[in-house]
C-alpha cells in the first residue's frame, strides 16, 4: 500500500470563496431597461408624431404605466447591443484568465436614457494577443448586432418634408448609415428626411459607441488594439488623436473638445502587459486592422447638429 502523502490532495477540499450576488450590475441593469423604456416611448410618440410636450408625454406615463410598452422595442434593441458589447470584454476576460467584473450599465436622462456600459479588469493582461482580442470582442459584437438592427428599422421608416422654419436636433451619419440607406433604398428624395424608427436611433447610439470605444488612445477598446498592434508608439497616436479633436470640436461639434480634456485627464499612456514579447500572430493583426475599419465606418465628425 503506497501511504505517500500528497499535500495537492488538500486543495481538492478546501471551501471556494463564497460568490456574492451582483446586486449593483443587476440594479444598474434594471433602471437602465426602464430609463431607455421611457426614451424609447417618447422617441415611438415621436415617430408616429402624437407627441406634444413633455409635461404630457410624462403624464401619461404616470397615469398609464403601460404606455411604456411601445418603448420596448427600442430598449431591447438597445439594451441587446450594449450587453453584447460588455460581455463580449467580459467573455474574452474569462477566457483568458482575466479578472473582469460584470457589466455596470449607467442610466441617464438622455436623448437615449443611458450613457452606456463598461466593466472593470482588476488583473494585469498576460500578453498583447489577449489584450488585442479583450479590446477588439466588444466593438466587434455590438457592431454586429447594431447592423442588424438598422437594417429593420430602416424597413419600418418612412419620409418626412423638411420644414424650413422648424429647428430640430438631427443625428450626423457615420458612413455604416449612408451604406445601409443605400443598400435599402431608403435614401430621402430632395426636399424630405428620413423619418427613422426608434430602433434604428438605438443602432445609431451602438455605432456612435463604438467610434467613441475605438479611439485609439490611451486605455480605450481602440486604445488597447493600438498597443498591441503598434507598441513602440502608441503614445504617439494617442497624443496625435487628440490634438486631431480639438480642430474638429472648434469647426464640427463641441463635444470633441470635452472628450479631449476626459482622455488628457485619463492618461494617454498604457499599461505594459506580462510579456510584451510574444509576437502577435497574422489573426490577430487581422483582427486588430478590422476594428480599425469598423472605427471608420462608425464615426461621424459631428454626431448631432440642429437642422
């Protein structure tokens, strides 16, 4: 009888740390599906032009709860495109081994009812391929749901006649857009605009998200595919990125200017991984020159402007 002892066998019973439930990501969650549920009724009103005003918009919110049925179509659309891009980080995290939190959904009063999502890495990356695929996984999946997206609430819009005397705030179009207007055959004749369901506003929030994510600077998604794809001078293009916003925040839309100071005040320099040594493989600069790509085709150089 072999009576070695073993000391690994001890490991085999020790009791695993006690998993808490993620009670703030499930709240967040939570008031993030109601936030754009009320944004995607009033953006329905608006498509449908029984809108009036706030003050009766709200009203009847509270007097029939139910009236936030015809905002779920925008809030799934939504909600699906943001948790894809999160998890999409998240998953990629699990599979390399990364601790990672869950996705912190952020509600807000805005045209869309949230300013996004994002998740937390808590562990250093082993090496630039696990920190290209980490960065590339959530542009990539909520890119690809937001197309999708479009494409059906393209479907369901119609035309409109401009009306010269009326001020409204309009939504520029990332090139993704004109592409997808031309494949439907929903370009506006002279003289009239697209009328664009809500869905299609959340398929424009993905795309606007994702150029904001694949900025490549600093710790950004595109910050992270930068790095591993051009190390020695990453922050170089970062530096150069935004120095290239603030030209466009003077002559296109302010908000470049307020993301300029955000990202000088985050830091444009990026963590090191474990071992920057290990070469990239031919995928993976594949990988990392299509998120380039999906970046050029989802950013606008003024995402909103008054018509």
């Amino acid at each position: 009888m072999d009576n070695t002892f073993t000391p690994s066998a001890e490991i085999l019973f020790e009791e695993a740390p006690q998993q808490k439930f993620p009670w703030v990501n499930v709240v967040l969650f939570a008031l993030t599906c109601l936030s754009t549920a009320v944004m995607g009724a009033f953006l329905m009103a608006s498509f449908k032009n029984t809108f009036t005003d706030f003050t009766a918009f709200f009203r009847s919110i509270f007097r029939s709860p139910l009236t936030l049925v015809n905002g779920l179509p925008f809030s799934l659309a939504i909600m699906t495109i943001l948790l894809a891009h999160e998890m999409g980080h998240y998953l990629t995290c699990r599979y390399y081994g990364i601790d990672a939190t869950l996705p912190y959904f952020i509600p807000a009063p805005t045209l869309v009812g949230t300013m996004g999502a994002f998740i937390r890495i808590k562990s250093p990356i082993q090496h630039r391929a696990a920190l290209l695929e980490v960065g590339i996984a959530g542009p990539i999946a909520g890119f690809v749901l937001a197309v999708p997206a479009l494409l059906i609430a393209l479907a369901k819009s119609g035309f409109t006649t401009v009306s010269p005397s009326a001020s409204s705030v309009m939504l520029g179009e990332p090139l993704i857009f004109k592409a997808m207007e031309l494949i439907t055959g929903k370009m506006p004749p002279p003289g009239m605009e697209i009328n664009l369901h809500p869905i299609g506003f959340a398929a424009w929030f993905g795309f606007f998200a994702t150029a904001l994510n694949l900025l490549p600077v600093g710790q950004l998604d595109g910050g992270h595919v930068s790095y591993a794809l051009f190390r020695g001078i990453h922050k170089r293009i970062s530096e150069a990125l935004v120095f290239t916003l603030i030209p466009l925040g003077i002559f296109y839309w302010p908000g470049w200017l307020l993301w300029s100071v955000v990202l000088l005040l985050i830091g444009l320099r990026h963590p090191v991984t474990l071992d920057d040594s290990i070469p990239l493989t031919q995928r993976h600069q594949w990988l990392g020159w299509i998120g380039l790509t999906i970046f050029v085709f989802c950013f606008t150089p003024i995402p909103f402007y008054i018509n």
